[in-house]
C-alpha cells in the first residue's frame, strides 16, 4: 500500500473548511498492524521494519492493549525529533542506509526515530478511506487515548509513536513553524476522503523556504545545472546542484556567461572564477548539501568571500523576528577560538533541544559578561524591566526569576550575554529534588585526574545500589554526577542521609584523595566531594551551559565509557560540543525517564537501617 500524495503550494489556504498540521522532514510510511505483527511499509512499498525497531519495540509493547483494534493502518512520517516541530532528516536517512543490526540498533539508541501518525486508513479491519478526514481524525483521538498514546507532538516522550496535533488556525502553526525552524505546514480539507491514486489538491503541502546565498562556480551543459559553492576555512565548498525556479531567460543568460568566459574542464563541464552570486531556497542542509534547491534570485550587491560557511549557518537558522538581536559582531571569547555574540546564539539554537529539558520550568540564576570573557561579570536573578513580554517568570519569596522554557527566551537571554545558566534541583511545581547531584571539585585542573578517579569509584556504589547515574563535565576543573529521582517524592533530609553516606564512605576508603572539608584552607591537595551543595535554594551549571572560561568550555554530558585517564574538560569547547551533538546525540535524554523508575527508596530504607 502506497501512501496519500499531496501537492506543493505557495500559499496556505484559509478558512473554516481546512485542517493544518506540521510538515515533518522524514520518511513517508504506512504502519499496518495484524493478529500476524506490525508491518511498517515506505512509501515504494519497501518493509521497514529491521532500519527502525525503535519503533516496532514499540508497538510491541503496547500490543495487548491495541489487540481489540486490530486490524489497523496508519499513514504517517518517520521522523527524528529535534522538537516538536522539526525532525532532522539526515539522521533518518543514515538510519534507512543501515543494514547490520548491531549498527542499526546502537543508532537506534543515539538518535531513537519516531512514528507520527497522522492519517487512519483501517480500524479493526474496516475500511477507512472513504471516510472524511474530519470523522478519521475524530477517531484517530479516541483511539489514541484509549491506547494511552500521545495526541499530539512530544519530542522527548518515551512513547515511539505519536499523533499529530491538528491545528484549525493556520497562522498560529505557522508561527509555531517559523519559531522551531520546521520543514513546513500541511493543510487538509475536512471533506477529504483518503486516496493513493493520485495527487490531489485536497492536502497541500507549503515548505519553510530558507533563503541561502552561494557562489555559482560550474555549469555542466550536458544536463543544464549550475553548482554552487560557499567559503569555508580559505576553500570553496560545493553545497549545491540547482537549475529549479530558473526561469528561461535566466537559465540562457547564466548559461551563456559561463560558454563565453568560462573555462572548460572536461567535456561538458565549464568553471568560472568566484563572481556571480545567487539566492537558492532550501529546507535543509544534510552536512554535505542544501536540501530541495531551488533558484530564487541573483544576489549582485554581496561580495563572493561573504558566501562563507557561518553565513550559511545563520541564513539556514534565523532568528526568530521577535527577538531583537544587537551587536551580534561583539567578541565573547576572543581566545576561544574568536568567538562572536553570533557565533555564541547559533550554538544555542543547536543546544536548545538539549538545554531546554533541563532549564524548563526552573527558577534561573544566571552569570551576566556584558563585555565578554574576560571581563565584568555579575550574577542576575530577577527578571529586568526591559524583559519582553514572551518571558516567562515565577515568584519565590521577594524574587521574580526568569523561567526559561522556549527559544526565544533562550536566545534573548544570549543576546543579553548571559552565558551561564544555574539551575536548582527542583522545579517550580515542587519543593522536592528531581535529581541527586555529586559535584566533584578538584584543587586545580592539573588534578582533575582525581575527579575521573572519583566518579569511577562512585559509579561503582551507585551500581551496587542498582541506581542509573549521569555525568558530565562542570565546564571548569571538576565533573558531576547525577542520579535522577521519581518527580515530587523525596525530600531533600531524604536525600542528605543517601549524599551523606556515600561521601563519606569514599573519603573513608581513600582518604589520602577525598574530603569532605568544605573549608579550602583545610583540604590540602585532595579532591572535594561536595554533597552539601545539594539543598533547597542551592544551583548547579545546567547541562550544556557555557561557562565563563577564555576557552569557551561547555557543562557537557558525557557517556560512561569516556570516563578515562584521557578525559580532560578542554575538549568540550561552543565549536567540540556543537559537532559532538551531531554525532554522539545527547547522554541525558532519558534522563527523566529514568528518574521515574529509579528504585531509590528501596536504597533509602537500607541506609535508614544502617
């Protein structure tokens, strides 16, 4: 069974007739489910099935609870979320490039892939199809939440499949859209009945163009395309093959040029030194190529060397029109590796996906480098006058904190130079710790051995007590230890009698390395476990937050197994972590769930009877 073909439209169609969903940048496919299993077919009737187990895990599952619905068929997208509104398309692709399963399936853990469901197609054998899109999607809701599935987008839920939220008011996606840079909007006619013959303007699909600006360097007159190329590091890059959107007076004027000047390599292939540079709309960039080019228009006022790889970067992320950016040539990091305000705003645009899970719904404490690093800094906690009505704040006692649970109030926040995010071990729905944190503060960087030395030993003890721990750097000199915990259920006494403990019994095995001495003057040379930091009212670096060092290190999450004598906290850098979160995702992403199955009670009532 082939999918539902829609076609492209400039504009989005208005009025009370039409639905709108999210357009997700995936692989197109349809899941059927039998008494025989689940079949997850692609869009050339393909079998999915061992590329993305993730997702027939998942289906598993949930298997004795959809058995009354069966059969059944979805038609819906493969996506990996980057958050709700946007899937990145590169890690889908690899993913449906693999083919050995122990490949597959520790990508499968890096970069997990969801199921959207977005269409009905059979409920327990029925036929669908000739039902309207309205009455599917009607029933598409009650099924899902008899299932206990999510109904709408959720880019950290546990759950691999999930429905997608339908909006009636086109400008509200559409912002939403813009806002997370997604691949565009899909609108629907309520009447539409479900077909696979062929297009039909009954769902329309409008992309998210993002407009990047290349050098055109070649023209291959065999096949009428022009390749386009950008700067990086002193070298001309190629990132694009195009000659949609030209129109033929267009096509004949370029094609001319580069006959009449251009220098001839090969048989058919002409190459012209960097001068001419054009606009291409895009909704994407793989790492390697500008996704669906199409030729928009000759850009004449730009000097080639500006078409570099950072411009590309903020043309293919911009920021969104309600948050004003000022200065954004202003050093940061100078030594850093020279750093800008720019620089430092595309690094959170990427981080964000990461951050924001920790930063949300957290009353903010925040170190503020109006100039720069090094320079005058100061800690802010309440939210300034000046702040933006998108701000979200919280009150606690006479401080008005800043709650960060949204791009734009991150990039804002950037914008201010605010460059560390300090975060408490609770949310603002409770006064009980979400997460145990160690943080282990060695005298000086040269001794930052004796943190990897003491985050072994603790792992260890954490183990023995079958507790699933975290780490990651501080960003300074130490590393830091999480446990996360079931939400709004211990309490912080609760919490000293674990912290307590397993200090102390660390310190008392190796005495000559760790204290607990919360005094400097007192500890000598050795490592100091700070346990006591652990308390209501008391902050840690927020995962991903950049610190306030000349070399731009990041608070970076890390997987056990880099825990070694090699480890060293100045290799995760704005520029290491930003190609790190590409390649190794993100260690903490199932951090809360985690949390909420951690057995820490039963550990708690052992050490009680100690």
């Amino acid at each position: 069974m082939k999918p539902m073909l829609m076609m492209d439209a400039d504009e989005v169609p208005v009025g009370k007739d039409w639905l709108y969903e999210t357009k997700y940048d995936g692989f197109r496919a349809i899941l059927q489910w039998d008494k025989e299993g689940v079949q997850l077919y692609s869009r050339n009737e393909k079998l999915l099935n061992a590329m993305f187990p993730e997702i027939i895990d998942a289906c598993r599952r949930i298997e004795y609870v959809v058995k009354p619905y069966l059969p059944i068929a979805f038609d819906g997208e493969i996506v990996c979320l980057q958050n709700d509104y946007r899937s990145e398309f590169s890690f889908v692709q690899t993913r449906g490039r693999m083919r050995k399963k122990e490949v597959v399936g520790e990508h499968a853990k890096i970069f997990p892939c969801q199921y959207i469901v977005f269409d009905l197609i059979a409920l327990k054998g029925k036929d669908m199809a000739l039902t309207t899109l309205e009455k599917r999607k009607a029933q598409l809701n009650k099924c899902f939440e008899k299932i206990g599935l999510p109904t709408k987008v959720q880019y950290r839920h546990e759950s691999s499949i999930q429905l997608i939220e339908t909006f009636t008011d086109e400008k509200e996606l559409w912002d939403l859209i813009r806002l997370n840079n997604g691949e565009g909007i899909v609108t629907k006619h309520k009447k539409s009945i479900w077909s696979n013959e062929k297009r039909t303007n009954q769902w329309l699909k409008v992309k998210n163009w993002r407009l990047v600006t290349i050098i055109v360097t070649q023209y291959e007159q065999v096949n009428g395309f022009f390749t386009g190329a950008i700067y990086k590091e002193g070298q001309l890059h190629e990132v694009v093959t195009f000659k949609h959107g030209m129109s033929e007076e267009e096509m004949k004027t370029l094609s001319e040029l580069f006959l009449a000047n251009g220098e001839r390599k090969g048989n058919s292939v002409y190459e012209i030194a960097p001068s001419i540079c054009a606009n291409i709309n895009c909704i994407s960039f793989d790492g390697k190529h500008l996704r669906e080019p199409r030729f928009h228009s000759f850009q004449f006022e730009i000097d080639p060397e500006d078409c570099n790889w950072k411009a590309m970067l903020r043309q293919l992320n911009p920021i969104p029109d309600n948050v004003q950016i000022t200065h954004p040539d202003k050093p940061v990091w100078p030594k850093g590796g020279s750093l800008n305000k720019d620089d430092y705003l595309l690094y959170l645009q990427t981080a964000a996906p990461f951050m924001l899970p920790f930063l949300e719904e957290r009353h903010l404490t925040l170190i503020r480098f109006p100039h720069g690093v090094p320079g005058e800094k100061f800690y802010q906690k309440s939210v300034p006058d000046y702040a933006p009505d998108f701000v979200k704040t919280s009150k606690d006692e006479d401080i008005d904190y800043i709650v960060c649970n949204d791009i734009m109030t991150l990039l804002w926040l950037g914008n201010q130079l605010a460059l560390e995010f300090h975060i408490p071990f609770q949310t603002i729905h409770t006064k009980k710790p979400t997460e145990i944190v160690f943080d282990l503060d060695p005298p000086s960087v040269d001794e930052f051995s004796l943190s990897v030395e003491a985050a072994v030993r603790l792992k260890a003890i954490f183990d023995q007590f079958q507790l699933t721990s975290f780490i990651k750097t501080s960003g300074g000199k130490g590393l830091q230890l999480y446990i996360p915990l079931p939400f709004n259920t211990f309490t912080y006494a609760e919490t000293r009698i674990f912290t307590k403990f397993v200090s102390d019994f660390l310190c008392e095995q190796e005495p000559q390395w760790f204290t607990t001495e919360r005094l400097k003057n007192n500890r000598g040379n050795k490592l100091y476990v700070d346990y006591v930091q652990h308390h209501e009212g008391k902050t840690i670096i927020a995962p991903y937050s950049p610190r306030g060092t000349e070399l731009a290190t990041v608070a970076t999450p890390l997987i056990w197994e880099e825990v070694s004598d090699s480890l060293r906290p100045e290799q995760f850098t704005i520029t290491s972590v930003i190609e790190r979160m590409k390649t190794m995702g993100d260690p903490f992403r199932e951090f809360k769930q985690v949390g909420e199955t951690q057995p820490f009670a039963v550990v708690l009532e052992q050490l009680k009877e100690v």
